[in-house]
C-alpha cells in the first residue's frame, strides 16, 4: 500500500483565506487528538483555542507567538496553543514522554484536518510566560507549542523530505 494522499499532500502554508472554521470543527479535531496514544493513558496533551471571530479571544493568543509568528498569523481562521502536563497524575512523577505524547495527539490532529480540509502550521515560537499568565494555565502545566488553523487556496506547497534508507536502519544504524 502507498503512503495515504492526506499524508503526502499536507504542508503548512503561511497564508490562509478568509473562511472561517467553527465550533464543531474545533471539537471534531480535538476529539481525534485525544484518541492518540500516551503513556499509562495519562493524556497530557491540553489546548486553548481562539477562533478568528471571537476576536478578544483570538487577539489574547495572537500575543502568546513571538513576533515573527504574529506577522503571518493574524487572518489564520483559529489559534491553538498546546500544552502538556508535566507530571504524572498518579504518582506525581515526571512525565518525561509528555511531548512526545503531545506530538502524537498533535499528529492525530494533523490527519483529522487534512481530511476536513483544514491547513495547519505548527510553531515552537511561542512566549511560554505570556501563555501562562493570559490563558490562566496551572502550575504544572507547560505551554509548548502553537497551531495555526484555516483553508488554504493556492498551489500545493510540498517540500522535500529526507529518504527512507536516511531515517530507517534496518539491524544497526548505518
Ligand atoms: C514543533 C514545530 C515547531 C514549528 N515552529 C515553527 C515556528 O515557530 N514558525 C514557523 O514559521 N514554522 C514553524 N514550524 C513549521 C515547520 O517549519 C514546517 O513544518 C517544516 O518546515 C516542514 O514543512 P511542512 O510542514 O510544510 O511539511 C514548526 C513545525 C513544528 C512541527
């Protein structure tokens, strides 16, 4: 079987159209991110989200990416910033997979929107502190990550990847 087209064609674009992405799709995208798989089932990953049209919302957010993320996010139909827990909730130790396990429901979330139709880019250029203070996140929780949501119209944006013999070693690492 051939790699699925959902996963071929995605790329993150820096320009986004108007359309707006409601409530539901937001729920939609999150439920597929919450069926990832985590470490002992702990589901670390969380998110605050903003869409475009609860402009308070959405500006409150906007100010959480560092400025060169601002500039090219500011028509993008949603914000989300991810979030990860930093201990285990059974035991209080260290989750030391949490952003791994971030990066799964984040990639679920990834899939899930492809299928919708929904372009994504995803941002380490983020003010944790900003985040925190803003979006009234817990102690114990971390800001990691940013996600910009929308539509996409354009030529496909595809960029190269690394070969499957540069990343996969069959025995010992060659
Ligand atoms: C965790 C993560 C952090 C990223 N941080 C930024 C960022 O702060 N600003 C930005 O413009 N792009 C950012 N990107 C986008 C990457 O540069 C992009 O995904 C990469 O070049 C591959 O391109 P593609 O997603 O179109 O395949 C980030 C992507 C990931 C997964």
């Amino acid at each position: 079987m051939e790699v699925l087209d959902l996963i071929k064609n995605r790329f993150s674009p820096y320009e986004f159209t108007d359309k707006q992405l409601t409530e539901k799709d937001l729920e939609t995208l999150f439920e597929a991110a919450g069926k990832a798989a985590s470490a002992f089932n702990e589901q670390p990953w969380r998110f605050v989200y903003a869409l475009k049209q609860d402009a308070e919302e959405f500006k409150v957010l906007h100010e959480c990416l560092v400025e060169g993320n601002q500039g090219w996010t500011n028509n993008v139909a949603a914000l989300v910033i991810a979030v990860i827990s930093k201990n285990y909730a059974k035991n209080g130790n260290e989750n030391t997979v949490a952003q791994h396990d971030l990066g799964l429901a984040v990639g679920n979330l990834t899939v899930q929107a492809s299928a919708m139709g929904i372009h994504m880019h995803q941002m380490a250029g983020i003010i944790p502190q900003n985040a925190i203070d803003k979006l009234n996140i817990p102690d114990g929780y971390q800001p990691l990550t940013a996600i910009a949501l929308g539509y996409f119209e354009g030529e496909s944006e595809v960029k190269e990847r690394k070969a499957v013999n540069e990343i996969a070693f069959k025995g010992v690492w060659k």
